[in-house]
C-alpha cells in the first residue's frame, strides 16, 4: 500500500494496514492534518463543537493514567455523537461534516496527551480504537422505544477531501437524522438506530464493521448500510469480495487493488473468508414503489474477472467467478456490503440485510441533501410491513 502524507515535500511508504494504524497513532494522521485547512473554509462547521472540544480538552488534562484515559475517551466519544444527533434532528441542518471534524479534532487532543504518548503503539491502538468506536454510535444502538419493528442503518464519513475540503456525505446525513427516530406505515412503526462508517481501508481491515454489526444481529428486524453512490439510488443486489478501486480512503492509503489486479481484504490479520460473491434480501419490491427527485434502481450489475461487466439473474451464475466489481463496485460502499451480508449468512440467514447507494453529491447543499435523505426515509418505510 502506498500511505501519502499531505506535506510541502511528496514523501511514499509502503505500508500494510496494520501499520498505518501504529504509525498514525502518536502523529497527526493525514485526516487531522486536514483540521486546520477546513477551519479556515468553514469556520462556522468545525467550530459548531468548540465548547465541547474546550471541556475535553480540560479533561484530558487531568488524566493520570491510561485506565483513567479509556473511560474518558469512551465517555466522551458516546457524548459527541449524541450531541451531534440531537443538533442535526432540533435544527434540520442536514449538514452531518460538524460531527466528522469534532471528531479529529478530539482525536488530535487524544494523540497530544502526555499520558497516551507514553503508552506503547498496541495500547495506543486499542484506545483509539475505542475512541472511534464510541464516538460512531457504538455501544449506543439500544432499541428502547415499543414499536413493532427495528431497523439498524449505517452511514459514512466525507471523504475525498483533497478534492473538496468541504464535501459531505448524504449516507452520514440520512444516518444522522434517522437516528432514535420512530417511522410508520398503515399502523405498522419502526425504530431506527444508526452508526457512523469511517472511510478507512485500516478499520476494515481491523474487523470495525463486524464488531459494530456483530451484536444487533439477533434483536433487529432489517440492516440497511448505506453510502454516496452515483445518479440515482442503487439497491446493490451481488456484493463482491474484492477490492478494485484505484482509489484512496481518507487517510490518502492506496490498496494496491485495481481492475486488473483485485484483491481480497484483511479481517484482524488474516485474509477475510467468504464466497467472492453473495446476495442482499433488502425487500426490493416494495424499496422500489418509492418515487421522487431520483429512481430506484435495482441493480444486478457486477465485474468478474473473466466476463468483464454484466447484469446477473441469481447468485448460481457466479459460482465459479472471480469478483472485480460487486453491484456497489470495488470501493468500501461494496465492502461494507459484502462483511454484513456475510455476518448475517453466519448469524441469522432470515434478516433482511443489504446496501442502498445514494446520488452522489459534489459539495453540500442543504436542499439537495434533504431531498435525498426523505427518499431514504421513505424505502425504509415502504420496507416495514416486508420485513
């Protein structure tokens, strides 16, 4: 892989994930060093926490020991989020890039800490592991409200950044307004809970989606993880095992994968284990009635390596292939995808799990973005009485 640090000089390494993940730990990370260009583009976003970064940064003074540390973090981490929530949903901003920032910048106290540069770069690794955890909706996904259906979705981070500092994501967005938010259809409610994705090849590698994942299995009724996509709404039928976007994740890392040359990701050291392709059970017919700005578009596309691009009938008819492109392509809107259906084949077959890719954006607009999200928000309501 190759890791490019955003600095005067081009430097390149060649660096596994794992690594990446070590190295990054003491030192600003290509994401936080970021902070300060988006400071001086949106003053008003990132500074949106200061009160909040000002109080946890008092804290980590006061820290003296790493047990100490954890728990701040950890607390702190769940607060951001939950604050971040509660400010999007009271003021309808539709803006999800003030939790994305708070969150490096917080990350940026963390790593300034005298207490957690003394640690060695495991334990450093596993308290910010933490941190990301709890700062994404980890540990807060409790289902507590009495309606007749649950629903898990996920959304993720901004990213290609370099491109456009100021660049949203319309899957955090939907994921954020949807949060702790009771839908109904013809009698029939939903509770919905979410979790944020960092777009990061290291965190998959690390198994983040299984642990966040791994637990709701067994006590929700649908799992929707959702992303920036293309034109329209891409329901994501065949999810592929490998990697092929020639494309880097926010921390500028390069897999090495491309169209012709995929490869298959890491899970916690190893090479993930799976079939190279599997199918998603999200209730289509009824995903698909929805109607607005864009279609809803069931799609059977994939790439193999040696039939290039087509539309696919049923899962028989990639038996023996080798994936290039699944129906969410080769980036981590495929990825994420492919772990969760997974996850469900080994934990509960019947649970509707799947992908829903969403227009694409290129800068933020709050119309735009609202648009997109009360589509969203409609699929999973026309879903309820199917699953």
């Amino acid at each position: 892989m190759k890791l490019l640090f955003a600095a005067a000089s081009s430097i390149v390494l060649c660096l596994t994930s794992s690594q990446v993940l070590a190295k990054s730990t003491t030192y600003l990370s290509v994401e936080e060093s970021r902070i300060a260009k988006a400071q001086k583009a949106m003053p008003k976003v990132t500074n949106l926490f200061s009160a909040e970064l000002e109080e946890f940064e008092r804290k980590l003074t006061s820290v003296t020991s790493s047990v100490v540390l954890e728990k701040a973090l950890v607390a702190e981490g769940k607060a951001i989020f939950s604050n971040a929530i509660e400010q999007i949903q009271s003021s309808q901003s539709y803006d999800d890039r003030a939790l994305y920032w708070a969150r490096l910048q917080m990350a940026k106290l963390i790593r300034g800490n005298l207490v957690f540069r003394a640690l060695d770069n495991e334990e450093q690794v596993r308290l910010m592991f933490a941190f990301e955890l709890a700062s994404r909706g980890y540990g807060q996904t409790s289902f507590t409200q009495k309606t007749d259906k649950k629903i898990l979705v996920t959304g993720f981070d901004p990213f290609f950044l370099d491109r456009n500092i100021a660049q949203s994501n319309p899957s955090g967005i939907a994921a954020m307004m949807f949060d702790n938010k009771v839908v109904e259809i013809d009698g029939q409610t939903a509770e919905v809970q979410a979790m944020m994705i960092p777009v990061r090849f290291a965190d998959f590698d690390q198994g983040m989606v299984e642990t966040m994942l791994a637990e709701h299995f067994s006590d929700v009724d649908m799992i929707a993880t959702i992303s920036m996509g293309c034109t329209d709404f891409d329901l994501e039928r065949f999810p592929g095992l490998r990697r092929s976007a020639n494309a880097p994740g926010n921390l500028n890392v390069f897999t090495g994968a491309t169209s012709d040359n995929p490869l298959i990701p890491f899970y916690r050291g190893e090479l993930l284990h799976g079939p190279e392709f599997v199918e998603f059970s999200l209730p289509v017919k009824a995903m698909k009635k929805v109607t607005g700005k864009y279609q809803v578009i069931d799609n059977h596309q994939v790439e193999t390596v040696k039939r290039g691009k087509f539309e696919v009938k049923n899962l028989a008819e990639l038996r023996e292939a080798t994936s290039v492109n699944g129906g969410g392509g080769g980036y981590l809107s495929n990825e994420i995808s492919y772990r969760s259906i997974v996850l469900r084949n080994q934990l509960n077959p019947n649970l509707p799990v799947g992908h829903i890719h969403t227009p694409r954006i290129k800068e933020w607009k709050r119309d735009e973005v609202k648009a997109i999200v009360e589509q969203i928000e409609a699929m999973l309501v026309l879903a309820i009485p199917a699953i």
